[in-house]
C-alpha cells in the first residue's frame, strides 16, 4: 500500500510539473497565441516524461531476471 501512495504522490507532481511547465511555455513563446504555447509546452513536457519513463522501464526490466532475451531464448 506504500508503494501506490508514493506513485499516487509523483503522478500529481508531475501532473503539477507540467502545469507549470504549460503556463512557462505559454508565457515564454510570446510570438504565438498563448494557447498554442501551452499546447507547445504541454507537448514537449509529454515528451520529457515518455523518454523518462521508458528509460526507467528499461533500465528495471535489464536488471530482472525474468525478463526474456530473444538472443538467449531456446525454442
């Protein structure tokens, strides 16, 4: 039950992260409208978090040793 209240706590901070991150963009592109700053902004922090997120993902799953290598499996 810790584990799913410390993913519940680092899911709102990022979900807060990217808020911050969406009114930074809209407020720093001011060439463009300010919504589409923010969907600029909302877009590249969603890109940040993906290449994160499946760098952890990868790098947990190298180190289980239950994941299967397709160069070590028999058939």
């Amino acid at each position: 039950m810790k584990h799913i209240w410390q993913y519940m706590v680092a899911g709102i901070a990022a979900a807060v992260g990217g808020m911050l991150v969406s009114d930074f963009a809209g407020n720093f592109f001011n060439g463009m409208d300010y919504g589409s700053a923010c969907v600029l902004g909302m877009c590249m922090y969603l890109c940040v978090v993906i290449v994160t997120c499946t760098g952890i993902i990868v790098t947990k799953c190298n180190k289980n040793v239950h994941c299967v290598d397709p160069d070590q499996q028999s058939d």
